[in-house]
C-alpha cells in the first residue's frame, strides 16, 4: 500500500503511486479471480487508510468502508500488520480479521545485532511513546519479563500548526531509566519527530541505549534528522520492518536494521492454504522464550 516507488505516466509526466493506486489494483486481482477461487484471503500488510479509523468531528470511516468493501468482493479473511486501532475489525463482524504484532522478529534481529545486552527488569525497559500505543508495550514488556514506562504527549490545545495542535512537552510516567537500556516501542514512524523527542529525554534521563522498533518505517521527512541524532548519540539502533517499501539510503543506514518479515508470511500463506490453524504463528511466546534461552546461554 506504501510503496511510493512505482511511477506510471499519463500526459507526459511521471506519477508516483499513491495507496489509493495500490488500493485500486487490489480490487482489479480480486475481481479477476472471484468466481473461480476456493477461497480469497488478502494479505494486506499495511492496513488501507488504517489511520482513518474512528470518526471524531464530521469525517470519512475509511477504513471501515474499505474492509466492507473487500468482504463484498467475496475476501474471507484479512491478515494485517500492527494495525492502527485493532477495533476496526468490528465494521466485518462476521469475516476473518487478523492484526499481528511482529514482536519475535524484532528481539530476533536486536539479538542478532546487539550481543552483550542484559534483558532482565534491571538493564531493560520497554517504553511506549504515547499513551495510544500502551497495549504493544504491555505485551512487549510482559513477554520479555521488563518493566514498562510511558510518555504522554501535553499538547497546546489553544493553537493549530500544520493542522494539529503542537506538543509542548512529553511528560513520563515509570521508574528510572538511568543505566538502563530502553526499547521504544510504536506501530509506525512517520516523521519521526515524536520518536525522536522521546529518545532525547530518555537520553536526558540517562538511559544507557536507546532502540526504536516500529512496524512501519515511513520517514515521511527524510533520514537527517535521525542521521543528527545517532552522530549525537541519542539513539543507538532503529528497528523496522520490510512490509513497505524501503528506501536504498534506509537500508545504507549504520543505526538502522531490517527486520525482514518474508519468512513469517511464507508461513502465514502456507497454514492457509492447508486449512491449518495460525494460533501459533499469531502468539509468539513459545519461540521468544525458546531465543531469550538461546541468548543468554551463548
């Protein structure tokens, strides 16, 4: 849905595609093969328009309008990606809708690049950037048994800069962060500002590392200002995964990890096709215990 690197012409001039492109050509496959397949399951890693999910003021549901849309078509089930709010799933109340969280492959590729880390409550915490992301970091820090912290976001509601109203601080709540290595976690990095905000104070409460891990990596503004802030030292590894497009200058990146989510799917796509369950594949607990012994054995 992201992959803004697909151009087509029209008139002489060169388009980009936008999700609302991908979106269409979603619906054209789905279309060419309804009527003729056992079953339609769409894989949608990046959840359409997931960001317009619940009405506040006089505003478009598009989200909801288009899983309904895709259940129309005849789709039985809808397998995505850390989506924005899971709730969305109750516009499709009597269809299949999966949202997974791809927390084993981030510790996967965090152990894999950083080998002397000590993940117990005294060396680690996970944090959540804001007050909308605390489900992720809850089981995020249950599962690797670490304490939890929270930023929430104090905004200026007397003013509107770019159509929001502007953050005057990030307020934390949670133990000291001093010597501590800390994890960021959050479903996606746009521009990255608030991300950013967050790992300063972290930094500024002395925490030791500071690791981003973000399902979707879209650096709407460009890499500098995450390039400042690893020279400064400020952040030490970002996390995101291969489920929208990466950019060539992203994955050239000293600070940044790729989190690469292909095998994962293969396996998605070959439970289904075998009618078998994906109660495994959707809780992970077994095989993050099973890598943290691993771990800490080595």
């Amino acid at each position: 849905m992201c992959n803004y690197s697909l151009t087509y012409s029209l008139c002489g001039m060169t388009n980009h595609m936008s999700p609302d492109d991908h979106y269409q050509d979603l619906k054209r496959v789905i279309a060419a093969a309804a009527g003729k397949a056992r079953r339609i399951n769409v894989i949608m890693p990046f959840l359409y328009e997931s960001r317009q999910h619940k009405r506040s003021g006089r505003e478009s549901l598009d989200c909801a309008l288009a899983l309904q849309e895709l259940m129309n078509m005849g789709v039985e089930n809808i397998i995505t990606f850390d989506a924005h709010d899971p709730r969305v799933q109750n516009a499709i109340p009597l269809k299949g809708f999966e949202t997974v969280q791809p927390i084993y492959q981030f510790i996967k590729h965090l152990l894999k690049n950083e080998t002397e880390l000590e993940i117990d409550s005294d060396h680690m915490m996970v944090i959540s950037p804001d007050e909308g992301g605390m489900g992720r970091a809850v089981y995020f820090a249950n599962v690797l048994g670490l304490d939890m912290g929270m930023f929430y976001k104090r905004r200026d509601y007397t003013k509107i800069v770019n159509g929001r109203n502007p953050i005057v601080a990030h307020e934390f709540l949670g133990s000291s962060v001093e010597g501590k290595d800390v994890i960021i976690v959050d479903d996606m990095i746009s521009s990255g500002e608030s991300m950013l905000d967050v790992a300063k104070e972290l930094k500024r409460r002395k925490a030791r590392k500071v690791f981003i891990c973000a399902t979707f990596g879209l650096f709407t503004n460009g890499l500098a200002k995450f390039d400042e802030y690893y020279e400064n030292g400020l952040i030490d590894r970002i996390l995101t995964t291969n489920v929208v497009y990466q950019t060539p200058e992203l994955l050239s990146r000293p600070y940044y990890i790729d989190v690469d989510m292909s095998k994962y799917i293969a396996l998605i796509i070959d439970n289904l096709n075998h009618d078998d369950s994906l109660s495994e594949l959707l809780s992970p607990t077994k095989r993050i215990n099973k890598l943290l012994d691993k771990y800490r054995n080595k």
